[in-house]
C-alpha cells in the first residue's frame, strides 16, 4: 500500500509506466551533457554533505512500491536507507528525480537546476493527470509516513530484485 496525505492508497500502477516514461527521458538529457559520477555515494549521505533530497508523492509511492527492501535502517535524515556500505544505490530503477538529476561534478552543475525545473514541472502534469497528491517534501517526510503506516519497510520475502552497483 502506498500511501497520500488522508491515508488513501496510492495506485501505483496507474502512473508507474509514465514515470518510468519521464525518469527514461531525464536520463537521456543527462547522458547528453556527460556528467563524471566518481560513485563517492556523498548524494545518499545527506546530512554529511549538507543536502536534502526533496521528492513528491507519486515518486515516494513508486520507490516504496518498486524498490527492494531498504539495507539500513531509516535514520533521522542522515543518510539513504538504500545507500549500501559502499555507498551504491540499491534502488536503483525506482530512485526519485533528485537522485537522478544530482551529480557533483562541478562543470555539470549549472545544468542540474534547469534539468530540475523542466522535469518537476512534467512531472507535476503526470501528478494532476491522475489526481495524485503532489506532497514535494525531504525523502524522510515520506518514509515516516510509510512507516507509521506500516508500509515501510515493504516485506520482499517473495520478491526477485536487481541491486545495482551505481552510486546514483
Ligand atoms: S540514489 Fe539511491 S541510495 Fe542514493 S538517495 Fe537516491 S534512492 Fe537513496
């Protein structure tokens, strides 16, 4: 169950392809402009290098629903509970926007904020399409609502996943 602001689940399915659609789309702009990933893992530790990572409704319930079961615990902000020892994402498929958008490449950088804008704003119509909340609030708002919910973490016993090794 995927949760919104009164405790309505979320279908996940009904806007899972378009995100998977917009998330593909990003990707190709961000391969265009060639960012250098040093797989440092600093863009899942947050408080350590000063960052928060924002990510609307639709975006939270397709992590939660696509995304293994975390490989930490859920901190007070700290840090990813996807984010394994070495510091790779282990959710890598369902990762919001911002983790995808976020290199610290400093000759990318500038890019990063328009690239941002652009598709928070598609983003924002895929939300209103399928009259989803949009909720835009730091990863942990959304894990603490799914935990108090009881959703997080989702049991994986049955479930075949795909940890890949890329610190974004
Ligand atoms: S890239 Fe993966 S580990 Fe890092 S913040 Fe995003 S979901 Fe978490």
């Amino acid at each position: 169950m995927n949760i919104c602001e009164d405790q309505t689940p979320l279908d996940v399915k009904a806007f899972r392809a378009e995100l998977h659609a917009l998330y593909g789309a990003l990707g190709e702009d961000v391969a265009r402009l060639g960012p250098v990933c040093a797989l440092s893992g600093r863009c899942c530790r947050f408080e350590e290098y000063g960052h928060t990572l924002f990510l609307s409704a639709p975006e939270a319930a397709l992590l939660i629903a696509d995304a293994p079961s975390p490989v930490r615990p859920l901190d007070q902000g700290a840090s990813c509970p996807w984010q394994d020892a070495r510091g790779h994402c282990t959710a890598r498929d369902a990762r919001p926007l911002g983790c995808r958008v976020y290199y610290c490449d400093p000759n990318y950088q500038p890019h990063a904020q328009d690239l941002s804008e652009t598709f928070i704003a598609r983003l924002k119509q895929v939300a209103n399409k399928h009259g989803v909340p949009w909720q835009y609030a730091p990863l942990h708002w959304h894990l603490r609502r799914f935990a108090e919910a009881g959703t997080f973490p989702r049991n994986d016993e049955n479930r075949t996943t795909e940890h890949n090794a890329c610190a974004h």
